[in-house]
C-alpha cells in the first residue's frame, strides 16, 4: 500500500487527542486507559485481565495469564473478534499434547502460536509436539501499566509483560511483549521481543492467529489482501475454497459443509513496498467498518488464511506467521525452520487497526484489484 494511503488512513481512523479538553475531567479514565481486574466466573476464573479503552471507539481485553493475548474486541458496538462457546480458561500444561490446544482455545482478536511449533501435532527431531504450541496457556509477569496522561501531553497507553518458555536443559526462551495504543486512536500496535537465554540453539516458530467473528464478520464481507501466490493445504475443503475461479475473499453466510473439524486454509504472501511493510485486512461495506493488519514480510514471510463457516463456529482468520501451519517437521524438511541461538534476538513488531473512514476503507479493497 502506498505511504499516502497509509497516512491518510491513520489520521482518518484517529481522533486527535488534543481534542479531550483536560479542564472538563478530573480522573483519566473519563476519557479512555486501562483498567485491572480479575475473572471470578468458570473456567476463566482468576484469570487476570486489563480492559484497554482507547477513547476513540476501540475496546479490547488482554488477558495476562494467557501470554498477553487479546480476546475481546469491540468498536462503538461492534464486536470485532470470534469466541469460543468455553471463552476463556485458566492457563495449564495440561493442554500442551496432541489436538489438545483446541479445548482452552479462546477464540479472541488475537492468540498467539509458538514460540517452538506452529502447526499440528507430531514430532520432530524426537520431540513430541502439540498443536500450535505452549505460549497461549502461558501466564505473563507485568513489567509495566502505563496510563496516559492527556494533561502532562502524554496520550500513550501501554501494558509490557514477560512470558518464559521451556525447561532445565533447554529450551530457555523468553517474550517480553509490549501492547501500546494512544488515546483517541483506534489502533493497537504490538512488539514482541523473543531472547533465547539458554545455551543451546532452538527451533523458533511464531504466528499471531488474529481470528474475526460478527458482526465485523458477515455474509459479504471481504477479506482484502495483493497475493499473486497462493498455497492451500492438502485437505479438500482447502483445495475446493481456493481454486481458481473461487472468490474465497468474498464471506459467506454460515454452512453446513463446515460443521465440525471442516476447515479450508491457505498459505499467501502478500506484495511489501522496499522496506517489507505489507497490509492484510477485512472489510464490511454494509458496517462501513474495516480491520487492517499492519506487518512486516521480513519478520513473517507468510500469513495464513484459515475459514470456518460453521453453524455458531462462524470464523475467518489472517496470520502472519514466519513458518506454515503444517507443522515444524514440515518446515524444517522444507528448509523453511527459523531459529533462535543461543544469546540470539528476534522481534516481531505489527499493528491492528479499525476503521470506520471511507477512503481508507476504499484505500484497503483496492488491495484487491
């Protein structure tokens, strides 16, 4: 996408914070920030959370016991995120085997996979592995809650945590994530800092699962993305949806083919400008509301495309990945397994934003043409 478009798409999705007349307020929260509390129902029961309110129309929750991910999203009224008739749970080892991961999956705007394994269960390099990896039921430590400070001239919010990965012998690898957002914007911008601390190299495979529901997800809603390669999986449902000739952007209602385990997912890789920034996104004409995901193809070299039209299970997602979701015995025989050594660094950076501005809704389904 263009440097223009992208600037006139965030000054158009941003309400300038200078517009909060700090005279008219005492206590911030009035206006947008962060709020702490604890999950005292179910499953999800003492769980921690923070309510991030930006002032602009976006709302999201971050759950810190399920590695700083984002199950909550709205927009005005709006909810923007799929969730999962469990919801949330409290985090465990317990769910690290085989298909296992999918009974404490949450849904939500964003659950991240990784750090060791990506894809489906098996094993490689005589490791057991589980679907999608350990980082989703892993429980972050808080560094920092900032909340912004409209009268200092400080509009920035931001929460920073650390979530450890592995055992005595190695793995050893750390995350320290930043989820930062400004007051009166409607974007959530994310850092994710990994560090192998051990002394031996590691398989490293990370993937942000940034899965939409209704009402941002409805029959003709558009899933926009420029990507002249497409890969689907194996599986029929893949093959079927993304053949030529299917116009697997445009969403359909809910299906029947689709109940139970009946998936289609494909591998794309989007166009980037010189520096590697690229945009994948969704869009509802009859909302006029759109959701952009910001990224780098330098740091995540493919973004998967998984559709689920179920009845009640109604959900698509895009995620960038720096692997596929084949599985790593997959990636490594196909010479496409990152690593981490040891003392090693690698940061993700990448932004999500909502919008409800018409040229920069126009601006993203022409990524389409």
């Amino acid at each position: 996408m263009a440097k223009s478009a992208r600037r006139s798409r965030r000054a158009a999705s941003a309400v300038n914070a200078d517009a909060f007349e700090t005279t008219k307020f005492i206590h911030t929260a009035q206006v947008g920030g962060i709020e702490s509390y604890l999950l005292d129902a179910g499953p999800a029961r003492g769980v921690r959370a923070l309510c991030v309110n930006t002032g602009g129309g976006l709302r999201y929750r971050v759950l810190a016991d399920r590695g700083l991910d984002i199950d909550h999203a709205f927009f005005n009224q709006h909810s923007l995120s799929f969730l999962t008739h469990k919801g949330v749970t409290a985090p465990t080892r317990g769910l690290d085997r085989g298909m296992d991961w999918l009974r404490s999956f949450p849904g939500g705007l964003l659950t991240s996979c990784g750090p060791f394994n990506i894809g489906g269960p098996g094993e490689d390099d005589g490791e057991v592995l589980g679907l999608h990896g350990p980082h989703s039921n892993s429980a972050a430590s808080i560094e920092s809650v900032i909340q912004p400070d409209p009268r200092a001239g400080n509009p920035r919010m931001s929460i920073t945590g650390t979530i450890r990965y592995g055992a005595f012998y190695n793995p050893c690898v750390e995350l320290r994530r930043t989820i930062a957002s400004t007051l009166g914007s409607n974007t959530i911008e994310i850092s994710d800092e990994f560090q192998n601390l051990g002394n031996l190299r590691v398989p490293h495979a990370w993937l942000l699962h940034i899965n939409f529901g209704y009402p941002l997800l409805d029959a003709g809603a558009e899933l926009c993305f420029d990507s002249p390669r497409l890969e689907p999986t194996d599986a029929p449902e893949s093959v079927e949806r993304f053949k030529k000739g299917v116009n697997f952007k445009l969403m359909p209602g809910p299906q029947e083919s689709h109940r139970g385990p009946n998936s289609a997912v494909a591998h794309l890789y989007p166009r980037a400008e010189r520096s590697g920034q690229t945009t994948v996104a969704i869009v509802n004409r009859r909302l006029g509301l759109a959701l952009s995901i910001n990224y780098n193809v330098k740091e995540f070299p493919r973004c998967a495309n998984w559709q689920h039209f179920g009845p009640h299970e109604y959900v698509a997602a895009l995620e960038p990945a720096n692997g596929s979701v084949i599985g790593r015995w997959a990636d490594r025989a196909a010479g496409i397994l990152d690593h981490l050594e040891p003392g090693g660094r690698k940061t993700y950076r990448y932004r999500i934003e909502v919008t409800q501005s018409q040229s920069a809704v126009q601006s993203l389904l022409r990524l389409n043409r």
